[in-house]
C-alpha cells in the first residue's frame, strides 16, 4: 500500500505532496477533513494524516483517540439504554446524547419477531443519519445500504468487549488491505467471531478461552500503535501459539 503520514493540527492546510490526485477517481475524504473549494483541504482536529496514493484517500487518525463523531455508514458497537415506543434509545459513547435505533431495523423485522433488546444489551449497527461534525440526532439501524440484509450486523450475544483507539479500530476494519493482519492472523490459529465498532470497541465471541486470547491479542496491537505486518504477527504468535 502506497502511503505517507504526516502530523497536523486543526487548521492546518494540508500540502499538496500529501494529497492524492487522481486522473479519474474522485478524492476520498475521511475523518478530520474539510475541504474549502476549489481545491484547499485543512485538519479539523489534530492526529497522523494518512494518505493513500493507491485508494486515492486521506484521512486523519486522532492524536489521543478524541470523541468519536458518527459518520454516514459507520460500523459501530453500540449498548442499548432504554426503550420507548418503537425505538431502542442507545449509548455509541459516554457522555453523549443517545442514539436512535427504530426497533424495526433488523433484516425481516416485524412487530412480532422484532429483538427484544433491553438495557445492556449490545448490538452491532449501522450509522444511517448523522448530522455533520454531530452527536445529536444520529440514527441507527442493523441492515447493509446495499443488499438490505443484515450482513453481520444485529444484536451480539455473549462473548466480551474491548474498547481501543478509533486509529486501531479502523486499521481492524480495512484489515489485509490496510496492513492490518492481526484478526486474520488470529483466525488462522482459532475459531472466533467478532466485530470492530468505529466508535473504539471490538466485541469477540466464541469459546471462552480464545476470546480472552484474541481480546489480549488486540489490546497489545493497541497498545503498540502502528506497527509493521511483521510485528503484528509476533503478537498473535506470543498470544495463540
């Protein structure tokens, strides 16, 4: 993966070197960026600016993890707060307002075979509204925008959760073609399922044992930062042998 990082701070005007420019595709934007026509892109908030000349792609991962902003389509693990008349009300974040799970956003939803979710519960969604730069008045719900299905997405039963930085939880997410292989590492060693929430926390299932390792695992690669593909395997070796 063709990359390049550099240190920013909110405001900052984003040099042209580490812009990708793209003959045909358009430029994609990620998180910590605003882009001012014609063609001026600055920081929002302070982090490591990654750019991907392949995926003609930059985005920023914050300095210290930061509040965590909803962004359109975002995985996210989210804990159920309360119910109220068709809606799951739902906590992304501490300390932030609530978000909104209509209790038929599940694949095949009706009022009666409807989850019955109540406050604890954790569920895996996601982002389908969300106001920009925002934590007020996001929406949620547990069926892909594109094939309309859950794909992975709905209520987690059992297993553990971790909370990590959101750098580590998107690095999780783009996996393999990221330089990200410790789930992949870990799956070739154990049987698991999990999920990755951009909001910071990775939720393991699975037989008990291999999700206490896996989890360790994914804490340490946290704890690290970024590292190379070689020393992710390290990590999964001194963890699953």
């Amino acid at each position: 993966m063709a990359t390049t990082q550099l240190s920013v701070l909110p405001g900052d005007i984003i040099p042209s070197a580490h812009i990708p420019r793209p003959a045909k595709k358009q430029l994609k934007l990620g998180p910590g960026l605003h882009h001012t026509p014609p063609s001026t892109i600055r920081a929002t908030i302070p982090g490591t600016l990654h750019a991907d000349f392949r995926k003609n792609a930059i985005w920023i991962d914050h300095a210290h993890g930061g509040r965590y902003i909803p962004r359109l389509n975002d995985p996210i693990i989210l804990t159920i707060h309360h119910s109220s008349t068709d809606i799951y009300h739902a906590v992304i974040t501490p300390h932030t307002p609530l978000a909104i799970l209509p209790q038929l956003a599940f694949e095949g939803a009706s009022r009666k075979t409807r989850p019955q979710l109540t406050s604890g519960d954790l569920v895996y969604a996601r982002v389908s509204a969300a106001p920009a730069g925002s934590l007020d008045s996001v929406e949620l719900e547990c069926v892909s925008a594109t094939t309309g299905r859950a794909d992975g997405l709905g209520p987690l039963k059992g297993g553990m959760v971790w909370d990590v930085s959101q750098a580590t939880a998107r690095r999780l997410l783009l996996g393999e073609k990221g330089g990200c292989v410790v789930l992949s590492e870990l799956g070739k060693r154990a049987a698991f399922e999990v999920a990755v929430g951009r909001n910071g926390r990775v939720w393991v299932g699975g037989d008990m044992a291999v999700v206490l390792g896996v989890g360790r695992a994914v804490r340490a690669f946290d704890e690290e930062g970024d590292v190379d593909v070689g020393r992710q395997r390290k990590i999964v070796e001194k963890v699953i042998k």
